[in-house]
C-alpha cells in the first residue's frame, strides 16, 4: 500500500510539472549582485524568446528538458537544461561578466567574422520573421487600413524589435573592438593593465569613424591620442 502511495504522488508531481508552462525568476549580476534588465532569454527547443524586465525578471513558457540559454551584452552566455523542480520555486541565475582579454590582431579579426555569422545564424527565426504590424490597402494614402491579430503594438513584437536593436548594438560594438583591439592599442601605445584600459575606455571610437578608417588611420588616432593621454597624466598632481 505505502508502495502504491509513492508512485501515485511521484506520479502526481509529474502531471504538475508538465501542467506548468512558465518558468520565472531574476537574473542578476555576478560581480555587483545588481538586477540585470534586457537580458536574452532564449528557450532553444520551443523557439521562443523574452527579455527580462526593468527589475531583473523573467517569464519563458518551457518544458522539461527544453534548452534555455541567457545572454547579455558583456556577459558570458549560460545554458541551462529545464528540470521538473524549476517549475515548483522561482529559478534566479546570475550571470558573469566576460573580462577584457589581449587577443592577437588576426585573432580578434577572425573571431569577429565568426562571431558575427554565429549572432545571425543564432537568432536568424527571429530576425527573418515578419512584423505583422499595420498594412494599408488599395491606397497610397492608407484607406482600408487592417491590424493583424499579432498586432505591431503587441508585447510579443515590441519584445522583437527589441531584440533586433540589441543585436545591432553587438554588432556594432563587436566591430568597434575589431577595429580598435586591445592588442592593436597595446602594441601601439606600449600602455599594460589599469593605464591601458582607461585609455581604451576614454578614447573608444565610435562605430562610424571605424567604418571609415583603415589600419592607417587607426594608427593615426592612436598614436594622437597617446599624447592627449600622456598629457593628462603628467598634468596630474602626485
């Protein structure tokens, strides 16, 4: 009887976990223990996604065994198999800033390209999806107007385009750390550690001068802002 008893309650258990379909928690910072906002969460198996609210919260629709995977500009992805005991308290999971890391020029170059296929391959269901958003008929002007049931105002969509502004941002700042590579600045600069990484930080390039430039102006911007930099420091009081 007890036998019987258990596998009924196992059994129990099991029907609740498959019955809830949404899985929540925070996600926070692992160095400043701080709520993180906008962070990717991905369920890879049922091809949905969310991003995490101003207070550092999340709900994704999952099942048991589903792959979810986080990710945020600046910190190292974490993947992370669904199991029925998720279902039953809310699951936080803290992410890890990536440190800077000196790579080689041709290194950085290669990873950049690989990277950038890998962003496009990874959310391409995402980005080629259509937005369904308001169509006019007929008329140049808008006559005869329709909004799709998945309108343009939805959360769903707005969660989209979203995302698609947060991967261009990678883009663009994964470029930029191509361009102006820390390998590059310290062979330039012979600057190492805290020196060199408040010269990268204070003179960081915007995206369209690195578009624009090629290894030659690079050079250039460096080296004059090498001396900018050397100034300040010997202007600064021992």
């Amino acid at each position: 009887m007890f036998r019987f008893t258990v596998i009924l309650l196992i059994l129990f258990h099991a029907a609740e976990a498959a019955a809830q379909s949404n899985l929540q928690g925070k996600i926070y910072d692992g160095k400043t223990d701080s709520l993180l906002t906008g962070v990717t969460i991905m369920n890879i198996t049922g091809k949905k996604f969310v991003l995490s609210d101003r207070n550092g919260q999340y709900s994704i629709a999952a099942a048991e065994n589903d792959l979810l995977v986080f990710s945020f500009s600046g910190y190292a992805p974490d993947t992370i198999p669904v199991e029925p005991y998720m279902f039953y308290t809310r699951f936080d999971i803290t992410l890890k800033p990536q440190p800077l890391e000196l790579k080689g020029v041709t290194v950085v170059a290669t990873n950049y390209q690989t990277d950038s296929l890998n962003r496009q391959a990874y959310y391409r269901h995402i980005l080629s999806k259509r937005e369904p958003g308001i169509t006019g008929r007929n008329t140049p002007v808008g006559f005869g107007i329709s909004l799709s049931p998945f309108s343009h105002f939805s959360r769903e969509s707005k969660a989209r385009r979203a995302l698609k502004k947060r991967i261009a941002r990678e883009e663009k700042e994964s470029y930029i750390d191509h361009q102006f590579s820390a390998e590059l600045v310290k062979r330039i600069t012979r600057l190492e550690g805290d020196s060199l990484r408040l010269f990268m930080y204070s003179y960081r390039p915007g995206y369209e001068f690195c578009r624009k430039s090629g290894p030659q102006e690079m050079l250039i911007y460096i080296s004059d802002c090498l001396k900018k930099f050397k100034n300040k420091e010997a202007r600064k009081p021992d």
